[in-house]
C-alpha cells in the first residue's frame, strides 16, 4: 500500500483542508467495508470531513464509491424509465405509499428502498409493516421479479445495498457528524443509486418539523444531490416543501396507512395531496410518461378516480404478503386500546400546530425510535388534527389520541394541548411546495 493510502495520510490531508483524490476516497470505503480502517480511524475522516466540507467531485465520487461498495439491483430486464422518489422526511409524511401505487399505475415503474422511522420522522417501513404480514425483506431478484411483474416494489434496504453506507452513518450517528451534507448526500443518492433507477425525484423539507430546520439549508443539501445524480448519468429532480404543520391529519403507522388508503380512494387532505401530485407530476415527466405537469397532472387524478391506483395498491400489498383486506376493512389493522378526543380551550381560528410537538408525544405514545433498539407500536398515533387556518368552537375537537398505555396518554396529553395554537383570526397555512431545484 502506498504511504499516501494510509489511513492516517488521509485524514490528515483532510483535516488540513486538502482535497481528496478519488483514489484516496476510494480506499477509505474499501477499507471502512472490508474492516482495514478501525472505527477510530473512520470516525477521524468523518469529523474532518464534516468541518472542512467536501467538493462537488469529491461527493459525487464518495457517492460512487459507497453505492459501489455493494449490489447494484439489475432492473434491465424492467420495461420503461425506472423512477424513485425519496424524501428527507417529515411528521405525518406517508406520502410515499400514496406516491407509489399511484405513479406505478400511471404506467412509470416504482422501484423504492425505504427506511425506518428514528427520532421524530416516521419511517415507510414501520408504516407499512403496520399491515398484517407485509414483508419489506425481499432479496434483490424477489424485488426485480415484483417490479417486471407490477411495476412497483417497497422493500427496506438489503444486505447487499451500500454496505458501507450502515457502518459509516452508525459512526455518524455516535460522533456528531449526521449534519454534514456531503455525508448526507453520499448516504441518501448511494442507497437511491443502488436500485437500478434510471432517474429520481427528491423531497427536501424544510422547517421546524424537517431535519433541516433552515430553508438555505435544505436548498443547499437538494442542489447537492440533484448535482450528483446528474453526474452519475440519472436525471435528478428536487422539490423543496414546508414542513411546518404535520402532513396530513394522521401521524402514527397504521393510522397512517388507513389515511393513505383514504387519500388513494379520493378521499386523501389537500395537503397530502397536494405533495403527492406535485412529486408525482415530476416522476411521469422524468418517466417519460407524460409531456407537461398539467398532463401529469390529469393523469394522477384520473388513476385515482378509476380506481387504478387503489387497484395498484392492493396489488402491491398482496405481493408482499400483506393482507388485502385492510383496503376494504381497516378494522383489520391493528387498533389501540384507548381513545381520547383533545378539546379546544376556547373558540377561535387554528393559528399553528407545532409539529415537533406532535412528533414528541406520538414518539411518547410508541409510534416512533427513540433509538435503532427500540420497538415501535404500530396501533398508536395522532388522528383527526386540525389544520392552521381551520375554525374551532370552544370544546371543538383539535385531534384524538390512540393509546395502548393510559400513564403514557396521560403524560402526552399536556404536549399534544401545548401543540395547538388558536387566535381570534385566521392565518394563511404556509405555502408547501416551495421551489423546483433541476
């Protein structure tokens, strides 16, 4: 090995503000994957990394080397332009298994590695493990085999995706250094590169329930990683959306699932369908499927008012082990033991529900991870919350708390009521889709 290989050589160019060649990147995964970099020693390049900033090159090349690392799913055999969607994540945020089904019915394929759900953002995963025996562990060539055969596939990130990705972010997670974006961008587009995409579509939220609380921030982070996609040969898109209110009315699993279940029966909150339709217009653009956003968009409101989508749905459910019946029954979902409506304490116009505030008290409640270790309760959550600009009377119902564990009902119940804020006059919600980043 080269001296200028060794680990210590590179950190140390690092720290002094140099610039990583691809070769030295290049080692430093190889070495973190096959274990010839000790976790101190990676967790020195990440600190470096994550004061002194990394290149566009050198990101996209770190990027390359991670997603290298593993498989990379073969979807040659999938007829079309293959397109995902990712996004930063949210509270209340199930837009993708509305996004999905209905994409895929639209006639784009949907090949989606999803994540779980850690701290206050709720994971796809948990969300659709809530569904009686769905199985998200399919191996590659399982997924592949559902994609050429429905169009659509949601699985969680296998073995072979981006090895070195899980043992770098478990290093990240423990050193302070998740913040970084170069280290975000390579972790986020080498997992989504990784699929057998041939395009993407990236949801950056911003605001006080997003990871990036800061606007600048997020377009920041979405500018970088639409700039690696493109220099990997796959045609990236970002929209950045405000994150200031839960999404939707539902923030849980399974009464997640029963929303989205909703929302693909026509039935779905503006706001939620209004992401939808944004993210899905841009998909059948990059998919080749339709030629302008308003085509795109009559077409995703046409597949969910024949039915295709919720056909498409249930296709993808049945697939996947999961018990079809719950489209048509959501009794069949698991259900919390205990219900309670929160009152409002005096009439007037909803003027904000601080969604860290309801993230917390749903992660109270069991529907999150407080940490990787902990067992997440799919019964429990948040339903029936008011918008900002909605008017209540005095008693009027703000949102109705699913609880399996009456102390915990209790203890979350000054949070929820603190959440919700009402003035004598209405206020405008935020505009949510905010910017188009190509």
């Amino acid at each position: 090995m080269a001296a200028s290989a060794f680990p210590q050589a590179i950190i140390a160019r690092k720290r002094d503000g140099h610039v990583l060649t691809p070769d030295e990147i290049a080692a430093f995964i190889h070495g973190v994957t096959h274990g010839e970099w000790a976790d101190y020693q990676a967790a020195a390049l990440l600190m470096a990394i994550f004061l002194r900033g990394m290149t566009a090159d050198e990101t996209s090349c770190l990027t390359d080397a991670m997603m290298r690392s593993g498989a990379i799913a073969d979807l040659a055999g999938v007829p079309g332009i293959k397109v995902d969607k990712h996004s930063t994540g949210g509270v209340g945020d199930k837009v993708s298994l509305v996004l999905a089904p209905l994409v895929a019915a639209c006639g784009v394929p949907v090949p989606m590695i999803s994540g779980r759900g850690l701290g206050h953002t709720g994971g796809t995963l948990d969300k659709l493990e809530s569904i009686p025996g769905f199985q998200v562990g399919l191996s590659l060539e399982a997924y592949a085999a559902q994609i050429r055969r429905i169009g659509v596939s949601m699985i969680g990130q296998t073995a072979e995706i981006a090895p070195a990705d899980r043992k770098l972010y478990a290093l990240r997670d423990v050193t302070a250094t998740v913040e970084s974006i170069p280290l975000i961008c390579a972790s986020i587009m080498s997992k989504k590169l990784a699929e057998g995409i041939n395009a993407l579509v990236l949801n950056v939220t911003f605001g006080r329930g997003a990871f990036m609380k800061e606007k600048a921030r997020a377009r920041e982070l979405a500018t970088a990683m639409v700039a690696i996609g493109h220099a990997m040969g796959k045609p990236t898109r970002a929209l950045l959306t405000a994150m200031d209110q839960p999404l939707g009315r539902a923030v849980g699993n399974a009464v997640e699932v029963i929303e989205s279940i909703e929302a693909l029966k026509g039935r779905g909150p503006a706001d939620l369908m209004g992401v939808t339709f944004a993210l899905g217009g841009q998909m059948l653009l990059l998919g080749q499927a339709a030629s302008s956003l308003s085509e795109a968009r009559a077409r995703l409101e046409n597949a969910i008012a024949d039915g295709s989508a919720l056909a498409k749905f249930r296709d993808l459910v049945t697939a996947q082990g999961g018990d079809p019946a719950v489209i048509d029954d959501s009794t069949r979902l698991p259900r919390a033991r205990f219900t309670r409506e929160v009152g409002a304490g005096n009439a007037g116009y909803v003027v904000d529900v601080d969604p860290m505030a309801i993230a917390q008290a749903a992660l109270l409640l069991g529907a999150g991870r407080a940490n990787v270790s902990a067992v997440v309760d799919p019964a429990v959550g948040l339903t029936d919350l008011v918008k900002v600009g909605e008017r209540v009377p005095c008693g009027g119902r703000l949102c109705t708390i699913h609880a399996n564990d009456e102390p915990l009902l209790a203890a979350a119940l000054p949070q929820i009521r603190a959440a919700f804020a009402i003035g004598e006059r209405p206020v405008a919600p935020a505009i949510l889709i905010d910017e188009l980043i190509e």
